[in-house]
C-alpha cells in the first residue's frame, strides 16, 4: 500500500510558492506516496498547475475539513505554516505523524518538531518535507499553465504581445509598495523608451490604482487587474518580455512561470523572500532588513519612496537584453 501523506499549504500566493522546491524534493523522496494538499481555496487553482498533489483539499470550517481529513485515512501530514489551526486540523483528525516547525503553543500536537532553517524562506519547507534533500541544490518552482487560461486570456488582452506586466499592489500594504508616481514614471520611461505596450496586473484590490494608471497612458498602456483568474494571470505573466513588482505573491507568481522579474524591496530582506526565478532582478536601497515589518512603516515607506524610476528602468532594460 501506498503512503497517504497529507502536506498542510500555506495560505498567500508568494508562500505557496517558496514551498514547491520543498514540496518537489517530497514527491523526489516519496515517488510512490499519493500526497494530498490541503490549502485555502483561492489557491487550489494555483497548485492545480504543479505536478506533485494528487489531490487538493479545500481548507474550509474545522469541522467539515476534519471529516473530509478523517476520511483520507493519511499517515502523516506535513505541517509548513506556524499557525495554531494547521496543526490542530489534522491532530483532530487522527492523523498519527504530524511533523512542523514548533509554531505557537503547539508543541504538544505535534509528533516531530524540526529546526528553523537559515537562508531563504524556501529552506524552511524541506526539514518538514524532505528531509533527505536538506542542504542540495534545489529546483526552482515549476507550474504548468493550462491552455485554456492562454484561450480566455486572448479575450481580455485583445491578445496583445510584446509588453510588460506591471504589478503595483502588494498584499501586506503600504510597506511593501513603490509609490504610484514612481510607477507611473517608469512606465512612462518604458513607453518612451522601448517598444514594449504595457499590461497593468494583480487582484481585485489593485484594480483602481491600476485603472488610474493605465488610463493616464495612453492605448499602449491596459488594465486586467481585478479581471483575471488566478491561472489567467499566470497566462499573462509567461507571455510577458518582463515583470515589474514589489515583493508580492505576483512577483513570485512571474518567478513561477518563467518570467523575467523585476523585484523592488523597501526594508523586507531578499535573501529570506526574493524571487525563485531563473532570470531575475533585485532594487533595494536600504541597508535594514526585516522578516517581520508592520502593514505601514514609516521606514519602509522611505526605503521605497529612495528608490528611482532610473533605477528600475535600468534593471529592466538590462533583463530584457538577456
């Protein structure tokens, strides 16, 4: 019989996506095991796109996943965010091995605790998934785009080609986003510049800045913020020549897909969450570097408010040369 492990997902875009190396090492380490994935549903069509889960459970109320959890019949689950809920899920559930970081006030639910790994966010995942692989080379994060995604995309794009996406919203606020003005500038540089149209991207909450933006310049310039699918967006960002973006989840998203990406960072450290990507870039003036900062810090504002359109036009220029 085969192993049924359960892999306990994280719960933002940018996160879900620095435990794939991780979770590519698992299904390396257990090639015969049938690994479910337990995630939020706004993310089931992100891992919809990678290989390794052979089934994605929706994380829904307790009670209803608990059952759904009981009924898996799972040897152990693999536990990657620190939060209480994550590990009491499947400790409810009955699931016998229950193996993560220590977390907050779970120890005793937990059947093997692993250390905190130093470096980048991702080598956090593989104590918890893989242990075997802890310390090698790891593959960057792979996704596979449905064509039907490219197909839908066609109809909100008027299938255009030869731009760059622009991705000016983040989800953790105001500290980690490059002012609108200097956004604008940049695409401004770009339009002037290059022969690149421009393709303004990100979730619902983005789609008025974007919106303002796109309107300002001119027919070579859209929006699509708000008006894609998860996969759609994914679409969009492999076509795309380049990828401008704060630390974000659309960022790691552009990563993901293969595309060349720019990431602007006020005081949030890239060497803990920069981009897994095979051609990136990296702006950053500020010398601080935190893990940890609050949705609206007067340091990371000024950290991102230092950074000039010159600089990010000069990155971009300097990807798309390559």
């Amino acid at each position: 019989m085969h192993d049924l492990i359960l892999i306990v997902g994280l719960n933002w875009i940018g996160d879900a996506i620095m435990s794939m190396p991780a979770i590519q090492a698992c299904r390396n380490e257990n090639p015969n095991a049938h690994i479910a994935l337990l995630t939020k549903p706004y993310l089931k069509p992100l891992w919809e796109m990678h290989a390794v889960p052979d089934e994605i459970q929706g994380l829904d109320n307790i009670f209803p996943t608990v059952g759904n959890l009981r009924r898996g019949t799972f040897s152990k689950a693999l536990i990657l965010p620190n939060s209480f809920r994550s590990a009491y899920l499947p400790t409810l559930a009955g699931i016998r091995q229950r193996i993560g970081l220590q977390g907050k006030l779970r120890k005793a639910m937990l059947t093997k605790v692993v250390p905190l790994s130093g470096g980048h966010q991702a080598n956090e995942y593989f104590p918890i998934l893989a242990p075997a692989s802890v310390g090698k080379p790891h593959e960057l994060p792979s996704l596979k785009i449905p064509y039907s995604a490219f197909q839908s995309l066609a109809g909100k794009t008027s299938d255009v080609e030869n731009y760059a996406v622009l991705m000016p919203g983040a989800a953790r606020g105001a500290s980690k986003m490059w002012s609108v003005k200097h956004f604008e500038a940049l695409a401004e540089q770009l339009l002037s510049a290059t022969d690149l149209s421009l393709v303004f991207a990100g979730g619902t909450g983005d789609s008025e800045v974007c919106e303002e933006l796109s309107s300002r310049l001119g027919n070579k310039a859209m929006s699509v913020a708000g008006k894609t699918s998860l996969q759609e967006w994914a679409a969009l960002l492999k076509r795309s020549k380049v990828a401008v973006a704060n630390d974000s989840g659309g960022m790691h998203l552009a990563g993901a897909v293969g595309a060349p990406v720019v990431g602007i960072y006020g005081i949030t450290d890239p060497e803990k969450t920069g981009p897994l990507a095979k051609s990136f870039r990296v702006i950053q003036n500020s010398s601080v570097k935190a893990r940890d900062i609050s949705r609206d810090s007067d340091e990371a504002r000024a950290a991102l408010e230092s950074i000039a359109p010159g600089q990010v036009f000069d990155a971009v220029v300097d990807l798309l040369k390559q």
